[in-house]
C-alpha cells in the first residue's frame, strides 16, 4: 500500500513516520502541508510534532492547512487515518475525532517508555494486535490530556472506540486513562502515544509498535 | 480603529494545569487570599469601518472555528472603546 506521510512546518517524527511505514511492508509517501491533492495514497498518517509551532492550541492552525481539506474529506469515504501525538490533537482540532488534548495534569513534558493496552483491535490501524494485548512504546507529550464530556467518553467506552488506555501509570491525566480513540467507522485513530519510534530493536522500546503499521493490509482488504 | 475583543477561558468543568500553577506560586510569592486562578486568552481584533451586527456575527463566527476549541473553552466577544 501506499501510506501518505504528512509534513507540517514544525513536524518532527513524520520521518520516523515513513521508516515505519517502510518497514511495516508499506511504500511512504511524503506529503506537504500545502498539498491540495493526497497523489492517491491508500491511507495517511499524521506525525508527532509541533506543527506551526503549537500556536494558539496545538493542532489549531494545522486544521486549516489545504491538505487537511483533503484529509478530511477522504477520512469521510473511508480513507485509514492515524494521527500520532501532534498527529492526534490535529484529528480532534479538525472534529475528525472527538473530544481534545490539553495540557498534562502535572505540568511537565513527559517522556518514558509506555504500557498500554490495546482496546480494540477492529481500527484499520490495531488489526495485527489481539485484543487485550499489552504493548510497550514511547511516550513524549506536553499536552496530551485526553478530555471529553461524560457523555461523550460513555459513548466512546459504549461503542467500543477507546483503541488504547494506558496501564502502569495515567502519565498525563487523560480521562478513563483513554491513550487513544478512533472513530465509529475505526478508519480514523489517534494515538497520544508514538508507534513510529516502537519499530525496531536497535533504537526506542523494542518493536511492539511495529503492528500499528504491518496491520494497514489485512484492515484494508477485510 | 475599533477593537473588538475575544475572552477565551477553558471552560469550568476542564482541568486548568496552568491557572493552577499560577495559583500555587502565589503563596510561595507572598501573596494570600487568591483561591481560584484559569488563564485564558485575549484577542484584541483591530477592525476596519464600524463595527456592525455583521463585523460582530462574522466575529463570533472566527471565535467558533478558530480562537476557541469549543470542546473545551468558551469565548466572549466585545466592543472596546477606540483609545
């Protein structure tokens, strides 16, 4: 498959976005914040960053970027999206996903190597994970406070569309230890933690995040 | 030139991680009897001609799609006296 990666000014893992699609089997492509077309991709992921600088909130103004336009209606007929991080808030600033990320609870940046457990493995992005799984992967976020109202996190516990909650330790006061959601289609996911940097046994936390990416297939074609 | 001015405070029921260490470095500055801080933010929109029902409409439209996440902060918006 072709899997768009897109690069917002102030994006930082969108390579690490690409070698892990590389590696999940996929062919990456780059894609540009001012793109007006998505050269046909057969899914997108939105990288971890701080795309224009977090300016206003972040995620705010990447919303409004031309390819964002795109993303959104091609979201819309089916088109697998994953935001990670950064990725994730623009998801929810774009209503592509609901609720929002604020600040940690504690104050601080926080970076560690993450348990998590995967939800629900029925998402075109968790399909290679049984459901339950524990995995470990790298945490790094500023704002990543999953907030919502209760009746929307009923909802989403409700339908099924927390994807992943975290499991040793809440590490930045997101409701219900909520790490991720999709939406009730499951062709859109937003991850506050980074599978990307999960992908190979040389660098980061072994390579359990490796599924989020080998998994594109199988979700695509089922 | 007019000035309309856009509030934007998290809403009550949100967390405030900020409003709450200002709230604590005060008393470690001296300063008693503040029980409650939320930090907002403050647009202050320099507006060409007069400030219609339109230009106030067309405001709060930018407040709801833009200067605000309504998901979770409320905005409100002014006129400002030219100064």
């Amino acid at each position: 498959m072709r899997v768009g990666v897109v690069t917002f000014p102030g994006s930082l893992d969108d390579v690490d976005a690409q070698r892990a699609v590389t590696i999940g089997g996929h062919q990456a492509v780059a894609l540009w914040h001012g793109d007006h077309d998505l050269r046909g991709v057969d899914a997108v992921v939105l990288p971890g960053g701080f795309s224009y600088g977090d300016y206003l909130r972040c995620g705010a103004i990447s919303r409004f970027a031309p390819v964002m336009t795109e993303v959104v209606a091609a979201a819309g007929r089916g088109l697998p999206v994953l935001g990670i991080c950064n990725g994730f808030q623009i998801l929810c600033e774009s209503h592509l996903l609901p609720g929002a990320l604020v600040r940690n609870d504690h104050q601080k940046f926080v970076c560690r190597d993450q348990l998590l457990r995967i939800e629900n493995n029925r998402t075109a992005w968790t399909s290679a994970y049984d459901e339950g799984a524990e995995i470990t992967i790298v945490l790094k976020n500023g704002e990543g406070g999953f907030v919502a109202d209760t009746e929307t996190l009923d909802r989403l516990e409700g339908e099924g569309q927390v994807v992943a909650r975290y499991l040793d330790l809440n590490p930045n006061g997101s409701l219900r230890d909520i790490a991720g959601i999709t939406n009730a289609r499951g062709n859109v996911v937003g991850l506050m933690p980074h599978p990307e940097h999960a992908v190979e046994a040389l660098t980061g936390a072994g390579t359990d995040g490796l599924g989020f990416f080998t998994g594109l297939a199988a979700a695509a074609f089922s | 030139m007019p000035r309309v001015v856009v509030d934007v405070m998290p809403k009550p029921e949100i967390l405030d991680p900020q409003g709450k260490a200002v709230l604590g470095a005060l008393p470690r500055l001296g300063f008693s009897g503040v029980t409650e801080v939320r930090q907002g933010k403050r647009f202050e929109l320099e507006v060409a001609g007069e400030v219609t029902d339109e230009v106030l409409a067309e405001v709060h439209q930018m407040a709801e799609t833009l200067l605000s996440n309504p998901v979770i902060e409320n905005f409100t918006v002014r006129v400002e006296a030219a100064g």
